[in-house]
C-alpha cells in the first residue's frame, strides 16, 4: 500500500505543480505512466487478497481477465454506488442510501422555496 501512495503523491505533484508550470507533453505521459502504476499495483493487492481467501480461479496473467474476474469477486457496485448507512432510529433500522439522499435533498429544496 505505501508504493501505492507514494505514486499517489508523485502523480498529485505532477498534475497539480508540475503540469501547471512546464506545460509539456513529458509531464503528461509521466502523469499517465504514474496512474498506470497505481492501477496495476492496486489491482495486485486486490488479487491477492482474493487468493488469500480463496476466491481467486487460476486465470492467464492479462490485466482484462484480471478486471473481469476482479469485478466478479468484489462487485462492481460495491464502491460507492451501493454505499448504504444504516442508522438505528426509535430501536428501527432506517437505510439512507443515494436515493434516499436525493429524496431528502427535493424536500429540503421545496422547504428553503416555500421559505423564501
């Protein structure tokens, strides 16, 4: 993980500082090679925790059977999209999801235009 982070850190400086000052055609393929870089040894971590919990089927070593397999294993939803909190209101279980985020975000917009 801390390989991870440093290319994190480098390619931040890069796209951030770099990129801004010496607006060259290096800085972006270093950019681009850098991103590649955290894929790849993310991807590998994640691969090996699938083998260490024996999910992980013997596949040929290509980064796109890689991906596939990856997304079977841990769900291509699970990161973000099908975040869920579960809060504990009046000893019941409510479920505030994205959806549910935006319905609260429409009553609070008619509330502050009723307001006004």
């Amino acid at each position: 993980m801390e390989a991870i982070i440093k290319e994190k850190i480098s390619a931040d400086h890069l796209l951030y500082v770099s990129l801004k000052y010496t607006k060259t055609c290096d800085v972006i393929i270093n950019l681009l090679s850098r991103w590649k870089n955290m894929i790849e040894q993310g991807m590998d971590r994640l691969v090996a925790k699938a083998k260490k919990d024996k999910k992980w089927k013997p596949i040929p070593d290509a980064p796109r059977a890689k991906l596939i397999q990856l997304k079977s294993i841990f769900r291509e939803n699970e990161f973000r999209k099908g975040v869920n909190l579960k809060v504990t209101y009046r000893d019941k279980i409510v479920n505030i999801n994205l959806n549910q985020l935006k319905e609260y975000a429409a009553t609070l917009e008619r509330f502050i235009s009723y307001i006004k």
